[in-house]
C-alpha cells in the first residue's frame, strides 16, 4: 500500500460502559458484623442468617441484603437492608417495615425483638 492510497476499513464501535448508581448494598464492615451477630443469635432461636447479592439482570438500584430464618421455619422471617438514611428491617412475607435504624447494630437488635 502506499501512502495515499485509500483503503476501506470497518469501524468498530465501543459502547462506553456506565455504571450503575452507587448501590445501597451491605459493606464488608456490616457483613462482618452480620455474621459475627449471627453466631450469637443462634441461641435465641436464629436459624441461619443468608446475605443475597444482586446477580446479573437484577434492578440496578438492588443493593445486597440480609435474610433471617428462625427455628422450625422454612421461609425468612426477617430482612435487612442498608438505605440512604441507615437500615431497614422488614418482614418479607408481608412486606411491612419494622423499621429504620442509623446502625445496623440496632437494626439487628430490633431483628430479634420483632422474631
């Protein structure tokens, strides 16, 4: 080839990546503190206690969150979540919001109060 020559070429586009808004999902600190709790709450009745992390084609706003399970239960019990303004305890058979708390130790205090 030489130069001036024109030559034809195909153009590949690379689509910019963005990423999703910071997601309101449980840190590593509150995942430690989770489980460390989890381990103690065994003997008030906690079955197990499970952290659920978005998986690919979930809403991009999902954050990660906690699940509680009770003795003799098969379903969770209680869930926990980190919001814009602290934490937030539900119950996910029915959706009701226990409450919200600035720290998840309180949130999960109020876990075992509300079991």
């Amino acid at each position: 080839m030489q130069v001036g020559e024109r030559q034809s070429a195909i153009i590949l586009p690379f689509p910019v990546s963005r990423r999703p808004a910071a997601r309101s999902g449980l840190t590593v600190s509150d995942r430690i503190i989770a489980m460390d709790w989890a381990e103690g709450a065994r003997g008030h009745g906690v079955k197990r206690v499970e952290i659920h992390d978005p998986e690919a084609g979930d809403d991009p706003s999902l954050g990660s969150f906690l699940l509680v399970y009770l003795e003799d239960e098969i379903w969770a019990s209680m869930g926990l979540a980190r919001c814009a303004t602290g934490y937030e305890v539900w119950r996910p058979s029915s959706g009701a919001i226990i409450g919200h708390f600035k720290s998840i130790a309180r949130a999960l205090s109020a876990v075992l109060a509300a079991s």
